[in-house]
C-alpha cells in the first residue's frame, strides 16, 4: 500500500493484469457473478469498526480494510478535527413542576460540535423553525429575548417561506441572540425531499464540526418537543399546520427549564480517501475515467452510543468493493478507465470528496462522469437516481439492463452527498440511493440484520449497468 502526502501526484496501477476489451454481452457475464452473500458478509464486516468515524482508530481500521479489498490501492490523506462525546450525557426537562428524563438514544441524541460544554441549566424559549429574514416577512425572535436561555426550534423551514435557511444558520442566529444551548427536532409534517430521502421525524446524529459559532445542542424527538410546548397550548404538529396555513412569528417562552449535561473532545487527526483505478480497454479512450464513489465513514461512538452505519454507508461501500470485485475476478474493461474512490469525512461536511476535487491525483477534466452510491440497503424495493448534466435516458437504459426499468424514480441534483463537490466543478453525476423509509438513518439502530440482501444486489447491478453504459460510450 502506498501513502499520499496531501500535495502528492500519484500514478494508480491497475487492480490485476489487463483484461479482454468490452464486447456486447460482458456486462451479463459480470451481473452472472455479484453475489448478495458477498455483500452482506462486507456489510457486517464495515460494521464492526467502532462506527468508521473519521480521524478516529476506527476510521483508520476502515480505510486499511478498504484498502486491502481494492488491489493497488492508494490513500489521499488529508486533515481533519474531529469531535467525540463522552459516554455520560444527562437531560431532563423540567415544566410544571414535573421532572421529565431524556433517554440518550431514545429521546435525544446529542449533537456533534466543539461548542462549550459541561453542566447547562436554563429555561426554553420556543422561536419556532428559527428563522430571523424580516425582509421575506419572518422574525421568529421578534419581541422575545433568548438571552441566558435554551432555543427550541424545528428543522427545515415552513411551506411559505421562499427563502432558504439551514441548520448552521439557526445555530448562529441563536448564539448572536445569546443562548447558551439549543434543542431541535424534526416535525411529522415532512418536506417532499425528506419524504423522498425516506426520512422520519426521530433524532438523528448531526456533525457540525470545528466551526466556531456553535453552541451545545440535542436533536430531541417531537414528543419530547410537545411535553416543553404543553404549558402554551401547542404541539410540533399544530404549529406547523398553523405555519403551513399562514406565515407569522408564533414564537413564546415555555415555562419549562432545561439541565443538560455534556462534555465533547477535539481530536486533531489524519483521514483517509481510498483511490484504485481499473484501466480501460480502448487505446483512445482510457485516458479518461468514469468515477465510482461511495464514503466508508460513519459517526463512531458518541455519547457511549455504537454507530454501526450499515445502511449509511456500509451499503454503498459495499456496491463498490462489489463492482470491483467482479471485474478483477472476470478481468473485463470497459473502454474507459473506472477509478474507485473511497471517501472518508463525509458525515463532517463532505471533507474527504471536497479535498479530492480541490486535489485531484487525476485531472478533473478526464472524468466523464461521477456516480455516488449511498443507502443502499433498506427501503421499499425502488431505486432512486438523481441527475446533474446526465441524460435520463441513459439512467433509464441502464435501468432496462439492470432488469429494473419499472424500479427506477429519476430526479435532478440531490443536494447533499459526495457527488455535490464533483458537481459543483462541473462534472456530469448521479447519485444512487434506495426509495423508501430509512427509519434508522444516522442512528445507532442502523444495523446489518436491517439491510435487504436482494435490494443491495440490485442496486449493485443497477450501478454496474450505469457505470458500464458510462465507460462505453462512444461520445
């Protein structure tokens, strides 16, 4: 194995000896030869690295394993800080007299940030999703003051507000306001993006990372939310049926009191992207390259909590070392060159693919296209693509190839995952995931027995169709 400096150029060998060049019915011989049982046994094995946290032993561990698996591999370090939380975290919330204990895990699962912590006891002020944007007709701090005091506010944003405001954005807005902690939760009401992404309204873990503006916080559950919103007459579900039916400031001080204790660690460290490059067949074309993606990293052990990440993103590592596999067991090539990249620092805000585009060991202008794989393990039977610069005629062909053209959901850029920073250079991408719920996303629950062998095959074979197209095309 070889290491890269952050600066260094490398020149990737192939996985094995060259192979024969593309005919018409190599990508059935390949499709003949994935093997779910294969897929599971690295869906178990990736979750067994202390949840793959970035900078972490864990996370080295699974950049080795990684390695191991992709002959001739190549690392690209690069920094990184990160945050671990101390196995003791106590909440509670106290209103109307009336002491209510958060279960780690259960009703709360802390955030991931190096904000200031230790022992916090403060009264909540509900401001609503947060939002501070007077000039688009919404202050939801407007005669109310957060100073000293817990914020309570609800992700994402309500159906009429036309601007865009992220979590990072809530947090900042509430230290410039003077809290000293925040709690958030996400409502039953969901948007038509995390109705699609399958997500639920249970906490989820959330890395913020190193940014200085951060204050400590808990993702806590709606029902948690509803026992501080009790004492004014409010549920998370009222308040956005009421938001939903007119946009206005419903923000109100609780009368309950958060004691919050917490305490999170900096590590300064070293994180991994895995390279392998499988050489094209085609004198004329193997000089260009067709991406395959897929982070190997997860949350670690926050807060005594194991994060296994089966499902994200076990799953898609799991396709790649699939697809690779394959190919070196058959020794066939596409015309173009298929470089693999693992990435690590994906759950910190996409490190490990953003370092690669503003480094890469390979000219960007060389790929023809970047493919991402990510969640590739549960959900209801369907495959959902999303396109930036990609024909859908060429997503659905492969469809048809794949023997899934009734299983396909085609859509434009998803705005979060590793396939982002190649798109924002200009690349032509997809990103791949499974339909569906995915009710243990970013959780610790999201474990090997929830993942559906024959989902994962078919996104392997599906993802395999569309490299496959990709490598050959003539254009």
């Amino acid at each position: 194995m070889r290491v890269l400096g952050i600066l260094s150029v490398i020149i990737l060998t192939c996985i094995t000896s060259p192979g024969n060049s593309a005919e018409p019915d190599e990508f059935a011989k390949l499709a003949a030869h994935i093997s779910p049982a294969q897929l599971m046994q690295t869906v178990r094995e990736l979750s067994n690295f202390d949840g793959r946290q970035s900078g972490m032993a864990g996370g080295q561990a699974t950049a080795a394993y990684i390695a191991r698996r992709l002959p001739e591999a190549a690392l690209q370090l690069f920094p990184i800080t990160t945050v671990h939380i101390d196995a003791r975290v106590h909440a509670e919330i106290r209103v109307d007299r009336r002491v209510v204990a958060l279960e780690n895990g259960q009703d709360f699962l802390p955030v991931l940030s190096l904000a200031p912590t230790g022992q916090i006891s403060a009264p909540v002020v509900f401001v609503g999703y947060g939002i501070v944007a007077p000039g688009q007709g919404l202050d939801e701090y407007q005669g109310l003051s957060a100073a000293g005091k817990v914020v309570l506010f609800l992700r994402g944003q309500p159906k009429g507000f036309a601007g865009r405001v992220t979590h990072v954005d809530k947090v900042r807005t509430a230290l410039a306001k003077g809290a000293v902690a925040y709690l958030t939760a996400t409502g039953p009401i969901l948007s038509p993006y995390e109705e699609r992404r399958g997500m639920t309204s249970r906490p989820m873990a959330l890395y913020e990372g190193p940014a200085p503006a951060a204050l400590p916080g808990l993702w806590i559950t709606p029902a948690a939310a509803d026992a501080i919103l009790q004492s004014v007459g409010r549920s998370v579900r009222s308040f956005q049926e009421e938001m939903d039916r007119q946009l206005a400031a419903r923000s109100a001080d609780t009368g309950a009191e958060l004691r919050m204790e917490m305490v999170a660690r900096r590590h300064d460290a070293t994180a991994s992207n895995i390279l392998a490059l499988w050489l094209g067949s085609d004198p004329a074309l193997r000089e260009e390259t067709i991406i395959l993606g897929a982070h190997h990293d997860h949350f670690g052990i926050q807060a005594g909590l194991v994060f296994p990440g089966a499902d994200d993103n076990a799953s898609g590592s799991a396709v790649l070392l699939e697809i690779a596999r394959v190919l070196a067991t058959n020794g066939i090539r596409p015309k173009r060159s298929l470089l693999f990249l693992s990435f690590a620092g994906e759950e910190q805000g996409l490190l490990g693919s953003r370092f690669y585009v503003a480094h890469p060991p390979y000219p960007l202008s060389a790929a023809k296209a970047m493919i991402n794989v990510d969640h590739a393990g549960v959900g209801n039977g369907h495959i959902v693509v999303g396109l930036s610069k990609l024909e859908k005629a060429t997503a659905q062909a492969a469809a048809e190839k794949a023997a899934a053209g009734d299983k396909l959901e085609l859509y434009g850029l998803f705005p979060g995952g590793d396939h982002v920073p190649f798109a924002e250079a200009g690349l032509p991408t997809a990103a791949i995931v499974t339909a569906g719920s995915h009710p243990d996303f970013h959780q610790p629950t999201d474990t090997p027995e929830k993942i559906k062998p024959e989902l994962l095959a078919l996104i392997t074979r599906y993802t395999l169709a569309l490299v496959w197209a990709l490598a050959n095309d003539e254009q």
